[in-house]
C-alpha cells in the first residue's frame, strides 16, 4: 500500500489538472463563439452558447454593438454568477434565457431590455429581483421556478403583458401584486410559503390555468375562482376549510384538484359547473358519500349534491 500511495496521488493530481483544464476549454469556446458570433451577418438573430461551463458572459461594448440584430440569446447550464451591462445594449432580444446558472439576483442590465417578451431563470438562486424589473413592458413569459425568492417588487405588478408566469418552488410569502396582472393566462406558485392570496381577481378574465398546490393556504379569494376563463385549478396541500360560493361562476372550470386539505363541506353552487370533468377530493374531511361520489364521477357528485342540498331544504 505504501508504494502504491504516491502513485494514487499523482493520478489524482493530474486528474484535477485535465478537469481544469477542460473547465477552461470549455469556457474559452463559449467565449470564441461570442466573439465568432460578433463577426457573422447581421441576419443572424439566434445564439445558443449553453452548455459551455461559461463563468461569465464575455460581452465588450463593442461586441454587443456588433451583435445588435440579436433577437434570440441562450446561455443555459453554466455558472455564470454576474451580467455585464453591455448586456443592456442587445435592444432587440425577445428572448433571453438564463436557465440552470448561479445568479443570485435579477440584474438591472436585464431589466433595460424593452422589447424582452420571454425571460427564463429558473433553477438559478435567485433571491432578490431588481425593482427596475417594471420596465420589462413586453414580457410575455416569464420563468422564475426553483429559486430562493422569498418577496417580489411592488413594480412586479406593472408587467401588464405577462401571460405566463411560473415562481413554483421559492419561499413566496405573500404575492399582493397578483390582480394586477391582468393578461395572466397561467400562472405556477406551488410549492411556496403562501398563506393569503388578495382579492381583486375580477379583472383578469383571461386567467385559465392556477396552481397553487403544497403552501399554506386556509382560504382562496373569490375572485380567483370565479374567473371567467380559467380551466384549472390546483390548490392541493394546504389547509383550506371551505370552497368560496362564486366558483359557481367558474364557467369554464374542467379540472378541480383540492385534495389534502381541511374542506368539511362543498358549496351547492358547484352544481352549476357543466363543464367540471374531474373533482379530485381525497384527503379532506369530507362524508364518505361525498368522497366516493366525486372518485366514481362528476356525474356522481352532482347526484350526491343534489340529495344533499335536498336534505337541507328539507330539513
């Protein structure tokens, strides 16, 4: 063992080496490809360096003047920890994707780019977003999962042409500035520390898809059920105690997912939805009848809503 020893350790110094090394080859072409990309015709509107063990993005003034006619940016599955400004002055990016990095907060260079409609920064460790995000007009989709986020900026609320937005996998706590995104067509925040949700939905009417599951919820606000458009939604894994009477005006509700909570009872007014196709329940304090009935079918439930609601006006 003793003469094998000194033999292990060279290998393994010499393995650290070529990892280095291979590190820094890496992080060179993703670098050469930026300069490359510089030097191409302006016709071309699309860059993937992802996957380059890029540390940082090597972007002069005079390089990112030369790339001016980018539309399309993805710098996925790196370490990059930090945005040069010069970032700033790709004024025609739509879309910028920033996947599975080591950023920890939203940079203000971001935040510059006017005409970005789809932003991606998921699985990054994100835990503060630049007030300046406001200024971000055009976003359409914006990807913020699996990150640190405890808070957002009141100027959140100003993103008025957000369509989709996904903050799944944070440690939200409050999210007062939901009503005012009033173009939302889906919106993710499971997984977070949500016990209160506002009211004031009454204006997003495009709203189709809300998930809500694993938080902390007791209540949701009955103007988010009662949202003319929406299809779906999950508010499984909380704590909540009663459905509010005005999903009932949930016309287009398909799919309800409320299982493990703490729902002793149902509102008659679900009789009201034709269009619900799946009830899931289990897990809440309901009677056994109710329970089965919504397993078997919709059809079922209905009829167990109906007997009753029956019994009460009887009684």
């Amino acid at each position: 063992p003793s003469v094998d020893a000194p033999g292990a350790n060279a290998s393994s110094v010499e393995a650290a080496r070529t990892a280095r090394a291979c590190a820094a080859s890496r992080s060179a072409c993703a670098a050469f490809r930026l300069r490359d990309a510089a030097r191409r015709p302006a016709a071309d509107v699309r860059l993937d360096v992802s996957k380059r063990g890029l540390l940082k993005l090597d972007l002069s003034p005079a390089r990112a003047a030369s790339l001016e006619q980018l539309q399309e940016l993805f710098l996925c599955n790196s370490r990059i920890r930090t945005l040069p400004w010069s970032l700033s002055r790709l004024t025609r990016l739509a879309t910028l994707s920033l996947d599975y990095n080591e950023l920890v907060e939203l940079p203000a260079c971001v935040c510059a780019l006017e005409r970005l409609e789809r932003l991606g920064l998921c699985q990054n460790v994100l835990r503060a977003v630049s007030a300046e995000v406001g200024q971000l007009r055009a976003l359409q989709t914006l990807a913020l999962q699996h990150n640190a986020l405890s808070q957002l900026p009141d100027t959140f609320g100003e993103l008025q042409s957000l369509t989709d937005l996904s903050l799944t996998h944070n440690r939200l706590l409050s999210a007062e500035f939901l009503p005012r995104l009033t173009n939302l067509q889906k919106l993710g925040l499971s997984h977070n520390k949500l016990r209160t949700l506002p009211d004031g939905f009454g204006r997003t009417r495009r709203l189709q898809s809300v998930g809500l599951a694993h938080n902390r919820l007791t209540s949701l606000p009955p103007s988010l059920v009662a949202a003319p458009s929406l299809q779906l939604l999950c508010a499984s894994h909380n704590a909540i105690r009663a459905l509010p009477p005005s999903i009932g005006a949930a016309d287009a509700l398909a799919w309800l997912d409320l299982q493990h909570n703490a729902i002793r009872a149902l509102p008659p007014s679900l009789l009201a939805l034709d269009s619900l196709r799946v009830v899931l329940l289990q897990g809440n304090p309901l009677p056994d009848s109710t329970l089965s009935a919504a397993a078997a079918s919709t059809s079922a439930l209905r009829a167990e809503l109906r007997r009753m609601t029956h019994g009460v006006s009887a009684a």
